[in-house]
C-alpha cells in the first residue's frame, strides 16, 4: 500500500462551527421561535432544548472538541439573548459567552465568533427588521457591546453569516422568515446588511486594532448544464453574481450590484480582513426562460454525484476546489467557515471528508491563503426549516434524551486534526473504497 501524507501548513487551525439558536435551546424571543410556532418547519418539529447548550452542556461538547484535536471552534452570539429589548442588556447571558470564550482558551482552541446567524430578536422584527436602514445603528451598538464584553478572549470575528442565505431564502423564496419573496424588499435588506457589516467592521477595529474580521459567504458552485449552450453559461454566470459576490465585492471595490440595480456604498470598500466560505455543493444549471421565480433558471444536481441521504447535497468536492478559485480575487485570507454533509449513518461523510479536504490541500499546495478549516458541525443540531431531518454532526444526538453518540467520522477528522495531514493510513481505515483516488498509483 502506498504511504504517504498531505501536510497543511504550521498554524493551520482545524475546528468546528455552530450557530447559537441551533444548539442553545430555548431562545423564545426571536424570529425563529416565532417562525416555527406558525408551522414552518418541516414536521411541524420544534428547536426545543436542541443542544442544551443553554444549560451549559456546551462544557461537554467544548472537551469533545478538544479531545479529538481541534485548535478552533467557531460559535454564535445570540442577540435576542443578550439584548432582550432595545433598552435592556441582560449581563448574565453576556457572561455565559465571555465564559465559553474563555472556556475555549482554557482548551487550548481559538474562539471564533459569530455576530449574526440568521436569528433576530422580535423586537428588531417589530421596527421592521433588516428592510428598516435603522438596523444599521443597532447593529452597531450590539457589536460593540459584545467585542467589549469578549475582546479579553476573541479576536477573529464574522460580522455576517451567510447574507446572501439570509436575503434569499427570507426575502425571495419565503423560506425563512419573514416568508417574503419581493426582489425590492430583499434589495433593501441587502443594502442594510452591507451597510451593517462595515459599520461592524469599523467598530470592531475601534476596540481591537488587531482584530481578523470578514464575513462568511454561503460560495455555491453554478455550472452550465449543458456546456455547449450560450444561454446556460450566461444564467450560470448570472446566478454566481447574483449569490456568490453579491455581498463579497463591496468590501473589495465598494459597490454593490444586484440584478440590474447598482449602489455605490463607499464605506464598505476595506472592510474585510478575511474571507470566510461556506461550501457544501454545486448545481447544474440550465436557462428556462419562464422561470422567474428561479431567476430564469432551472437548478438540479450533477446525476452522477453522491447525494446526501434527503438527497439535499451532492457529493462535489471539486466544486470545493472552485470556491478557493473564486476567492483569490479578493486578495485576502481564506477560512473555510463551514463544509459538510447530512448523513446519520455516517457512510458518505468519511468519503466528503476526505475528499474536500484533499482538494483543500491542493489549493493550499497553490500557495493560497488558506488559513483554517470549520466542519459543520460538532453534534447534530436544528437546521432551521429542515428542523431534525437533517443530521450533520460529528457526534450523533438524541434531542429527547440529549445522549450524544460519536460516529466513526470523528475520528477521522481527530486523525486530520492531531497530524495536521491527511494521510494515506487515514484513508485507507476510514474510506478505502477512494484509496486509489486520493493515492493514484
């Protein structure tokens, strides 16, 4: 058997990311809450408990963490949590995040932290949320309040996650809240986050000089269908631009361009240090003029790709390949926010494991600047409208009884981890079936 081994390089940082409402439990005073007592989530199912994180048992995932040599965890701050109302700021919950940050130092990882995960607490839905330019401001004091509160222990922060998510499953195709699908409505929000996250950006260099801060970017791979066909390159094209730099080129030239609408927003120009991605696959996409909902297009998956077990992810490692391609040109640093695959059973995740990371490696072996790697997600959590049906973690969870299990793939990613490689025994014990693939004689 052939031996050998993909080195990253010194410093790489190897962890995993979660999101507050997803793992917390109990956060009744959001959108989210709010948006599952109306009966859209899948099932009819609930957040409840989720994790438990809210009653502290992120001490045990943290150790589960450490234990499988990860140097980094990224983690959410919850705003309704610690600002239940414009006027009031509860100092317990902020103590709760200063003493997981503090809880991660003390393993030996680096905290990452999100200041914006999807959720909104209800009173900023009831001023009318991201489409009301005030947003901007409270946006702001919120950042400050929470990089004062952990500046001591954290210095890599995410203004933003997945925006571009945000805008179009909230404001296009109704999915999150608040179930709209107006392209002008979404426009406004689009402004209003771009705006938000570099009067974040700024605020943060205000109480930390030396502070990383970026966005993290849901990159979805779009290719033509059928690549002979014009028309399939230009929607291809066109839904990239659309998702992809929507909220990736400001920072770089400081404008911001959606379908046909342009606006120049000059303060966001500078306002990124890194470039977080989040990638999980890639569609087939193909022009169908009467589609407009779909913006003129017809998405589907490559028919040869692994899917997932709902099918809701295929199995496109290249497509990984191609997001770090894309990033170059903003000439920053890249961190791979999140990457992974539902799978209860835990048979295709060693396989998306693997192959990812091996196509991460030789973006690195480019000499790009690749810094970290986050897998979503530690333990199986409530992925929002999809609620339990999906199931990410690297460690098994049943909500009813909160017992975690650790899959097989945990291991795996711990082998990653502890040699800062992927090597061909780790190959060979947990995914033999693409040995040769990834080891071509």
């Amino acid at each position: 058997m052939i031996s050998a081994v993909f080195n990253f390089p010194k410093g790489f940082l190897w962890g995993t990311a979660t999101a507050a409402y997803q793992v917390e439990g109990n956060n009744q005073n959001t959108n989210w809450f709010q948006w599952e007592q109306q009966g859209h989530i899948i099932n009819n199912q609930k957040c409840g408990m989720a994790c438990d994180w809210g009653s502290g048992r992120w001490r045990e995932d943290f150790d589960r963490a450490a234990e499988t040599s990860q140097n980094t965890h990224r983690f959410s701050i919850e705003w309704s949590r610690i600002q239940p109302t414009p006027d009031v700021w509860d100092e317990n919950a902020i103590e709760i995040y200063r003493e997981m940050a503090r809880g991660l130092r003390k393993r030996g990882m680096i905290p990452m932290v999100t200041l914006h995960h999807f959720t909104d607490p209800l009173w900023l839905v009831e001023m009318g949320g991201w489409e009301n330019p005030d947003v901007i401001n409270k946006f702001t004091i919120f950042t400050e309040k929470v990089v004062e509160a952990l500046k001591e222990y954290v210095d890599l922060w995410v203004t933003i996650n997945e925006p571009n998510v945000y805008t179009a499953m909230g404001y296009l195709m109704g999915i999150f809240p608040p179930g709209v699908k107006d392209p002008f409505r979404a426009y406004k929000v689009i402004i209003n986050m771009v705006s938000a996250h570099a009067a974040a950006y700024e605020t943060i260099h205000n109480v930390q000089s030396k502070a990383s801060v970026g966005m993290a970017i849901n990159y979805r791979s779009f290719v033509p269908a059928r690549k002979w066909m014009p028309l399939d390159k230009w929607i291809a094209n066109f839904q990239s631009r659309n998702y992809n730099n929507m909220f990736a080129d400001p920072p770089l030239n400081g404008y911001l361009k959606y379908l046909m609408l342009s606006k120049k927003v000059s303060k966001a120009k500078g306002t990124q240090d890194y470039l977080g991605i989040n990638y999980y696959s890639r569609d087939l996409v193909k022009f169908s003029p009467f589609n407009f909902g779909g913006f003129f297009a017809n998405r589907s998956s490559n028919p040869d790709a692994e899917l997932s077990e709902n099918e809701f992810i295929a199995n496109e490692p290249l497509g990984f390949f191609e997001s770090f391609k894309w990033a170059l040109k903003y000439h920053i640093p890249i961190y791979v926010t999140e990457n992974g695959i539902e799978d209860a059973q835990d048979k295709l995740r060693p396989r998306y494991i693997i192959e990812h990371i091996h196509q991460m490696w030789k973006a690195v072996n480019f000499s790009w600047p690749i810094k970290g790697y986050y897998h979503w997600t530690l333990v199986d959590n409530f992925e929002w409208e999809r609620g339990w049906t999906q199931r990410f973690g690297l460690w098994a969870l049943e909500p009813k009884t909160q017992i975690r299990r650790k899959r097989p793939s945990a291991d795996l990613y711990a082998s990653i981890c502890k040699s800062n490689a992927l090597s061909s025994e780790a190959v060979d014990k947990f995914a033999p079936e693409i040995f040769g693939q990834i080891f071509p004689k």
